[in-house]
C-alpha cells in the first residue's frame, strides 16, 4: 500500500528539512525585522462584544439667534447623524510542524514563528488604519440628517487630498513641506486641534523632509529635530512618525474586504501614491472583537503542531475633515 508524504511534517515547509536538522546551531535565529503595532497610541480602539456592529453618532451644529423683546423665539432643529462599523472577519497566519520538530531542531520553532506571525498581524493591524485614513481624505462631507437640514448645521467636512504638480515634487524638501503644512493649516482653519494630528511619512519621505531648513535649522525650529540622528519631532504643529506601512503599491483583494464592506480595505492605484497621510484620534471608528491572539496546540489526529496568531477587528472612516494626504505625481 502507498503512503503519501505529509507535507504538513517539513521541517522547513517546502523541499528537504535537513538543513535545520544536521546544521550545528550558531546561536542566532534570522528572521524578518518588523517593528511593533504603533497604531493603538493615536487611534482608539473599541472592544465589539454581543455585537457585530458599533455605532458613532453625529451632531449638527447648534443655530444661534437673537432674542427680541416681544417675540417668541424660534424653534430650530439641531440634525442627527451616526456613521456604523462592522467586524466580520477573522485574520489568522497558520503554521503546521511535525512532532518530530521537539526533538530535531535546534532552536524552539514553535516560539519563532509565534513571534514571526504576532509582527505580521500587528503590520496589517496598521496599515488597515493608515488605508481608511487615506480614503478618508478623498471622501466628501457626510450629510448630517435627512438632507433637508441647512448647510449652516452641518459639522463635518470632506477630506484633505492634496496632489503635487509635477513628476518628482515629492522628492523636493519645500514643496513637500508646502503641501503637508497646506494640509494642516486647512485643519486649523476648521478649528481642529493640530497638537492632536499624527503625519505619517515612509522613511524615505522623512528623509527628504531632514533636508528642509524650516524644520531642521535652528533660526526656525529650535529643538525640532537632529539631522546626524534622523530625527524631525513636528511639522507644522503635528506630531511626524515615519512608518514603511503606507501602501505603495494598488491592492485588490485586502483579507478584511468582502462585498459587505463594498470592497472597503482594497487600495486604489492613485491611494497607492500617498507620500504622506495625516489621522486625527477622531479620524476613525476601530473596533476589535478579537484581540491579537497566538494559540501553539497539538493535533493527536495529525500528529502536527499548529501554531496560529490571530485577530478581529475592522476600522472605517469617522471624520473625513480630520483625514488628510498629499498623493504624488507620476510621470
């Protein structure tokens, strides 16, 4: 009778496990570098538990009006709006190891690839965030009520997307720093807290921004940054992180997008082109019904190890006035 390899017992998940089984053990693991989730320090996360659906709602803007003697005063109607997120998905990284791993390796495999799947699921856990943001920033004013309340009642507008004009523009230090500066500065013109914005940049946009004197040199910034340490505190009044999680490339099947969500998480080719993103704690609604989870167990039936990490949460859009992004232009 034949027997088929299982190819759940490799060692090395594909081709021959003998260079983890013979090789003498140097003392080091190599694995991908990964920072940890940043994203819960600038966004609140709410737990969904009896529900799969959380709500936020929305108030329009109060109506002012004199008070004349003799007349009663008039009656007006402040509108009501809520803006609803909804988890339905469940992210699991897998990994399946042969029992003979507890007596062949040299080094506790089970551990690394726990530790390997917790830096995966916390990178996607940001980049969820940082995608919404953007959308964010294309979306127009939510409509407040039932659309019959006046313009002057309604609190929250559309999104900040700037685009540079010329091919190369988000190589230039002043035009950068112009357009992320134009950004905030509409924020301000709405009253929104600009101590409270985040600007997230890739290393290599935080690179150019170390080349703007406004930010670097101490005439205008005094303590703001440390360019032999690659070090830049604020832009415009706003707290800058820089992360390699901004999306640089279009995705068209995001695990969190489903026709539920019309697709919410996948990212268009123009999105792909935000060389900076600006969030406010408010920008978005997070809610998280599984917290990011590891799980090592057996399977007598398979006589494998399974090492699983995984989560359950979702994150829409809250406030598109507090969303911005500066998207390049390409050639």
């Amino acid at each position: 009778m034949a027997y088929e390899q299982n190819v759940l017992s490799d060692v090395g998940g594909e081709g021959s496990s003998l260079d983890l089984l013979i090789d003498q053990f140097g003392g080091m693991v190599e694995k991908q570098f990964k920072k940890a989730s940043i994203m819960r320090q600038y966004a609140n996360v709410r737990p969904v538990r009896n529900t799969d659906t959380i709500v936020n709602n929305r108030v329009g803007r109060t109506t002012l009006q004199a008070l004349h003697p003799g007349l009663r005063p008039a009656s007006t109607n402040t509108p009501f709006g809520k803006v609803s997120l909804t988890v339905d998905t469940v992210v699991l990284a897998r990994d399946a190891r042969s029992m003979l791993n507890e007596f062949q390796t040299h080094f506790n495999v089970r551990q690394e690839l726990a530790e390997d799947q917790g830096k995966e699921v916390g990178a996607f856990f940001d980049q969820a965030f940082i995608i919404q943001t953007i959308k964010g920033a294309g979306m127009a004013a939510p409509v407040i009520g039932d659309g019959t309340a006046p313009a002057s009642t309604q609190t929250i507008g559309a999104g900040k997307s700037v685009t540079l004009v010329a091919a190369g523009d988000e190589s230039d230090p002043d035009k950068l720093y112009n357009a992320i500066v134009g950004i905030i500065t509409a924020m301000e013109e709405e009253e929104i807290p600009v101590e409270d914005l985040v600007v997230f940049v890739r290393p290599t946009t935080f690179q150019v921004l170390l080349n703007n004197d406004k930010l670097m040199s101490r005439d205008f910034a005094a303590g703001n940054g440390d360019y032999a340490k690659g070090i830049i505190y604020e832009i415009g009044g706003a707290r800058i992180v820089k992360t390699a999680r901004i999306p640089t490339a279009a995705i068209t099947a995001h695990p969190l997008s489903n026709a539920s969500n019309s697709n919410a998480y996948n990212v268009s080719a123009t999105e792909a082109k935000s060389v900076a993103v600006i969030m406010h704690p408010k920008s978005l609604l997070a809610g998280e019904t599984i917290p990011i989870t590891s799980d090592v167990w057996f399977s007598r039936e398979e006589k494998t190890w399974f090492i699983d990490t995984f989560i359950a949460f979702g994150v829409t859009v809250n406030r598109p006035d507090t969303c911005g992004r500066v998207i390049k232009t390409t050639a």
